[in-house]
C-alpha cells in the first residue's frame, strides 16, 4: 500500500546521513540505519535550511538492488551521482558546465555508458588479470616483508593497504612509479576532502567555499597531469590501459578531452582508495578475532569468502545517488519523476533481512550477495582486479605472519561518499 505523506526523516537523523563524521563513527550510524530500515526504509531527507536539494534515503537491501538493475527507470545523470549540496552543484556547473566536476563511467547513461565502458572492460576481465598475476603477488611479498622489517608495531594502512592498490593501478595506468605520491595525494584531496587528515590542507580552518576549490584544484591536477600522459600515448602507444583511453573512438570520434580525463581520473583514483580501505577492513576484523584468524591460516579455501566478506563488511563506496526518470512506488512511497534518491550501501550492506548477524565478520558467511560493487549496468568495473588483489595481500600475509592484535585504537575517515580506515595500528608476530 502506498503512503499517502511521504516519511520524511527529523532533521538530526537527516543531518547524521549526511554528515561525513558519522561515517567515521560508525557503529552508532549502523544503530542509525537499523532504527530506519525497520520504521522509514524509504524516507524524504529534507534540509532545514535548504542547503541540498531533498532526496529520498533507500536503506532496505532489496529496494537498493532494485534501483540498481533498473537503469531505465532511475538514472545517474540528471543530477549529481554523489550526494552534493546545493552550492557544490552550482559550482560544477560554474567550472565544468555539468553537475560533476569529473564526468566519468559512474556519472554517463546509456547509450553513452556502455560505448565507454567497453574500451576497457576486456582489460580487467580475469583472463587478462592473470597477465599480471606474478607482478601483484611479488608486490604483496615485498611489502609485507617491509612491513615484517618495520614491525612488530605498524601502522597497516601506512605499510601495505594504502601502497599496494596504489602502485598495482598506476602499474595498469602506465604511470611512472615516482609520480604515485602525486596521484595519493590528488586521490585523497579529491575523496578525502570532507577528512582533515587526508587532504592535508587545514580544512578544519577552511570555508565550504574554500574546501570546494581544494577539490576543484585536485580534479584540474588530475586533468592536466593525464593530458600530458594521453598525448604522450597517442605519439608512443604501449600495451597499457592508458595507451587503450588515449587512442579510443566512440562511433568513430576519439573521446572529448573532458571525458577522456574523466576516464583516466576515476580509473587513477576509485582504482585503489577502495580496495585499500577493503583491506585494512579485512585486517582489523582478523586483529580482533584470533579464532577467525587461525581458521582462515588454517583452512586456506575460507579466503575467497573472506574477500567477499571483506567487501562487504567495508563497503568502501558508502552511496551513489539516482534521478527517477518516472513515477514509481518503492517500499509504500511514491516517488515522482525528477526526484533524487541515495542508495546507501552501508545500510543495504547491513540489512538482516539479507545477511544474518550482518555486524559480525565471518569469511564463512555464504550466500554473500553483496552491494559493495553496486549491480546492474553500473556494477564496478575493477571488481575482479580488487578481489584479486586482497586474495593475493592475506596469501601473503597468512604464509608470514602468526598472530596480529591492535595496537592502538583504529580510525576511520569522515566521508559520506568513498571511506574506510585512515589508521589501523597492529601488532604481530612474524614466522
């Protein structure tokens, strides 16, 4: 039966939804979406002062699967594909003419979306991965062994989360290793401008004005550092996965500049923020859990669940956000044409009805039909590059280390849209 008035959230349950310190805290957040997908799974979030455009929050796992594979009906387009407020909308459509400031695979509809995403889609299947297989397995034995060297009191994300995905994708990219510090920097500037200690700017002391030219800075860096590696490929093109953007035609025309950049930023930067905060997630779950620790050492056919669990129990992309192309009713509500709703992969990713004690970490947990890599048209398109990444890093880790615990209190970042830890302090012993 649909509602006749719409549920529309309190406004301090609305303003920790979108606050990016609640998804540092955490737990009380996950309490949040609890309370919410058993009284309002569909509610109106609406700003008190009118500072975002009002958008509906989808926390049920089924509602934000459906949303997903529905691409006709709620589309990424129209409106901004990642939560923005009023200001920040209005000031990419200033500087780029487009909600955006980077328009990429996450943002383009069909009939563009998937001319786009079949340039590079053949590049990340397994098939090809397994190319590269030896490349990522010598890069895990060398940082954990560093890690080995530098312990037994790490900081995990320092050490080996934060380096690895980092130097694997700027490996794909073709980026020359003495400019990933750069691309870090930029990744973390752009992600992680809402979190003081990752954009590195004072931004405790800066104006949403002034944080929203930090990032615009980052996305212009980005752009003017991959215009200069897509002319290079076009003059000398290599086997890489930027030489394959560089020279691209879509019916017959190469990419706008725009796109193109757009193209190498989202690959540079989503293609390894997520996969080290999975990872460091993997790691605090086994630091806490010595059983689980010993089972999975033990009994190395737990590691593919263990990834997924990993990927899920994160969930590194917190939201996407989608523009109904239509009226639709969803969970009791009507929702019209032209409205705006935010899928929240947390709360879908923590849904009882799908996952039984969803809180807990179990790499034993089957089924895991997660939401962490979305689904539909839209699902991720470096899934099975990150999947083999982590699988590599605790093959690694489990053949050389025999206990880990923490070693100080671990800290997420604050960030509504990409997040994950920012510190983990372990200590372990070593074989």
């Amino acid at each position: 039966m649909m509602a006749s008035n719409p549920a529309i959230l309190p406004g301090d349950v609305a303003r920790e939804i979108i606050a990016p310190e609640s998804y540092a805290a955490w737990d009380p957040l996950l309490d949040t979406f609890d309370h919410l997908r058993d009284t309002m799974p569909v509610a109106k979030v609406v700003a008190e002062d009118d500072v975002f455009e009002p958008f509906w929050l989808i926390t049920r796992y089924d509602d934000v699967m459906r949303i997903s594979k529905d691409n006709k009906t709620f589309l990424n387009n129209p409106k901004p594909v990642v939560f923005a407020t009023r200001e920040a909308t209005e000031f990419a459509r200033a500087a780029t003419g487009s909600n955006m400031l980077v328009d990429s695979l996450v943002v383009f509809d069909a009939p563009i979306h998937p001319k786009y995403r079949k340039l590079t889609q053949d590049w990340f299947m397994p098939r090809n991965l397994k190319l590269i297989e030896g490349e990522i397995r010598a890069l895990a034995d060398k940082l954990v062994q560093a890690m080995i060297d530098a312990g037994p009191d790490v900081d995990f994300v320092k050490h080996v989360a934060a380096p690895m995905p980092l130097h694997v994708i700027m490996q794909i990219l073709g980026i020359p290793e003495e400019d990933e510090p750069r691309m870090l920097m930029l990744t973390q500037q752009m992600f992680g401008g809402q979190d003081a200690d990752l954009s590195g700017s004072g931004m405790e002391n800066m104006t949403p004005e002034q944080v929203l030219e930090l990032v615009s800075g980052a996305v212009k860096n980005f752009e003017e550092y991959f215009a200069g590696i897509a002319a290079e490929r076009r003059a000398n093109p290599t086997d890489d996965v930027a030489s394959v953007i560089a020279n691209a035609t879509v019916d017959g025309e190469p990419l706008p500049d725009r796109d193109m950049a757009g193209y190498y930023i989202i690959m540079a930067a989503a293609g390894h923020d997520t996969t080290s905060a999975t990872m460091s997630g993997a790691m605090l779950a086994l630091a806490r859990d010595p059983e689980q620790f010993a089972r999975v050492q033990a009994d190395r056919s737990l590691l593919p669940g263990l990834v997924e669990e990993a990927i899920r129990w994160t969930t590194a992309v917190q939201h996407f956000m989608r523009t109904a192309a239509q009226d639709v009713e969803i969970g009791g509500q009507q929702i019209k044409k032209g409205d705006w709703l935010m899928l929240n992969y947390v709360a879908a990713n923590h849904d009882p009805a799908q996952f039984e004690q969803a809180r807990s970490f179990d790499a034993s947990r089957s089924p895991n039909r997660h939401m962490a890599f979305g689904a539909g048209a839209h699902q991720c398109l470096g899934l099975h590059l990150a999947r083999l990444q982590i699988r590599i890093l605790f093959e690694a880790l489990l053949d050389r280390i025999d206990s880990v615990e923490l070693a100080g209190d671990p800290v997420r970042s604050s960030s509504t849209f990409v997040g994950g830890l920012k510190t983990l302090p372990l200590r372990f012993a070593s074989q």
